[in-house]
C-alpha cells in the first residue's frame, strides 16, 4: 500500500503472469511481462515493459560497487565534518599559546617569538582541548581505515572481472571497468592516508609549539589539507555519476 511520510512516497505492486495461458518456452532470454496486476500503488510498476519504474534491480560487482560508492560519499562527508570541528579546536589550542606572554629573555628570531609558560589554570584548559582534537584525529583514523576495507573490495572485484573475462572488461554502468573504480579508491586511499599522517603530526606538535609563525603554518596546513588534491572531489562526483548516485 501507497504510505506518505514526511513528504516521501512509498510504493507497492502485487500482479500475476497472464491471464492468457500458458508462456513459452522460448529460444532466448526473454522478459516477462507480468500482464495481470492486482494493485499497483504509486505507478512503480510498468506493465508495458515489465520492469518497476521506481528502481533498477543490480547485482553482483555493480551492486557491490555501487553500494561502496555510497559508502565513499559518507565517509567524505564525515571527514569534512570532522576536519571543520579540529579547526575550531586547534584555534582554541592556538589562542591558549599564543595568549602567553612572550618571554623578554628569549631571544627573537626574525619575526618570531618564544612563549613562556601558560599561567595557573591554563595547562589544564589547553590539555582538555587536546584530547578533544586528539578524539577527532581518531575518528577520521577510523575512516581512512573503512577507506582501507572499501579499497579491498574493489581490488576483489576487480580481479575476480579480469578472470572472468580474460582481461576483456566491459564497463559496469556506463564507461567505467571495476579496473577503474579500484583507481579511484586506491588513490582517494592514498591521499587521505597521508593526510591524516599529516594532521598527527600537527596533533602531536600544536600544543607544544613555541612559534606563533609555526602555528599558523600548521592551522594553514590544517584548513587547506595539501595531500589531498582537488581531483579527488572531481572523482568522487564522477563516482557518484558514474554508479548512478546522482543524476546524468
């Protein structure tokens, strides 16, 4: 039955073969129409053609690799998340140091200056905002690590096509091979992989850097994340393209 819920359609079909008799037997893979409906709520099924408006049935690999394309697209838009809430808690951790004042026994090096230490209470303000960065630099390692499981799936994929055919794949939705999806996920692997090392090192460093020269740098290497390249938005949206996800 045909359910309206926060302005999203479902639909429901119910039909029967024919009502002409018997069908077949023929020489070649055919369709069969499902002629006789009983109810067909929402127009989700096409008596002409046979098939269900709605949705197009996928199975082995194109399944699997669609269904990993939606899971790549996820996991993007976590990360993206997760990278906006550490800049917010690096600029605090930023703030804290160079709240210090500078130390007039220190000497200046070209335009840099060395911090004292934090005052009373500070420390402990500045630690709690390291475990909170050092809790999102943990979560983004858990999505490079799904990243890792997805890359694996697509490497299976990918051989199991070339044996199959011989090395002859054909493309899986419209010019794609699973040769190409394993690239793509081997390179977005790649890139975010050596970001996150990256943004450890920045972890392991921000709060104990006495330059604020050296603290912008590494805020500037946190917002514009330089291991990862603009063509990895460009294939990831030829991704989604490519498998469907968004419309041609």
């Amino acid at each position: 039955m045909v359910l309206s819920s926060a302005g999203v359609q479902k639909v429901a079909f119910s039909v029967g073969l024919t009502d002409s008799g018997a069908v077949g037997p023929f020489d070649s893979e055919t369709i069969l129409k499902f002629t006789k409906i009983l109810t067909n709520e929402g127009s989700a099924y096409d008596p002409s053609t046979g098939s269900n408006r709605k949705s197009t049935a996928l199975t082995g690999s194109a399944r699997k690799i669609k269904d990993n394309a939606a899971d790549f697209h996820n996991i993007i838009l976590r990360w993206d998340k997760l990278n906006n809430e550490g800049l917010n808690i690096a600029t605090k951790i930023s703030n804290k140091r160079t709240q210090s004042r500078p130390n007039p026994d220190l000497l200046v090096v070209g335009e840099s200056v060395l911090f004292q230490s934090l005052p009373a209470g500070g420390a402990e303000e500045l630690q709690d905002e390291c475990c909170k960065l050092q809790d999102i630099v943990k979560k983004m390692s858990g999505l490079v690590l799904k990243m890792e499981r997805l890359l694996e799936s697509h490497s299976g994929l990918s051989d199991l096509d070339q044996f199959r055919t011989q090395g002859l794949t054909p493309p899986l939705f419209q010019t794609w091979t699973t040769a190409d999806f394993e690239s793509l996920a081997r390179s977005v692997w790649s890139w975010f992989r050596s970001e996150l090392d990256l943004k450890t090192l920045i972890l392991q460093d921000l709060a104990h850097c006495e330059s604020p020269d050296m603290i912008m740098v590494y805020l500037s290497l946190w917002i514009h994340e330089p291991h990862i390249p603009v063509q990895t938005r460009l294939g990831l949206e030829g991704l989604l393209l490519e498998t469907g996800h968004r419309d041609l």
